[in-house]
C-alpha cells in the first residue's frame, strides 16, 4: 500500500473540479494507493520520471517514489491543459 501526498497545486485542481470528476478521479487515486499501475504511462521529455493516470478526460500526473513508497500528485486537470 502507497502513501498519497498532494502538492499545493495539484489539490488546488482536485478541489475546483465538478463534484462528478472529483469521485472519478478519487477512485484513480485510490488505485494509486492500492498499487494499481495498470495503463498508467510513463511521461517523456520535461516530464521524466512522473507518470500518468488517465481518469476520463482528466489525467493524474504523479512522481512514484518506491525507497519510501509515497505518491506525490504533481497535476490534475483536463487532458488539453495538462502537459
């Protein structure tokens, strides 16, 4: 099981969602937490090292830390704003 830790800005996004995109994207989070990577990507270019869970339109860019097995969100917003 992970540990799931918010930056600033990315819980700014997840409070400022609709109610129906924050329990879409709460589930995804929690398959975060549980260890569910399945059809999670690995990001390229600037974004090295982070991944991302898609959640309908909104994508879930994360940086996994496995010595300490903590998720930092990084960003959550809309698949057009995100990179």
């Amino acid at each position: 099981m992970y540990k799931v830790a918010f930056n600033k800005g990315a819980q700014k996004e997840f409070l400022e969602l609709e109610k129906s995109t924050q329990e879409q994207v709460a589930k995804k989070i929690i398959d975060l937490q549980n260890g569910i990577f399945i059809g999670d990507k690995a990001l390229k270019g600037k974004h090295k090292g982070k991944f991302r869970k898609l959640a309908g339109d909104y994508r879930i860019v994360y940086l996994k830390e496995n010595n300490i097995l903590v998720i930092t969100l990084v960003r959550i917003a809309h698949r057009r704003e995100v990179y």
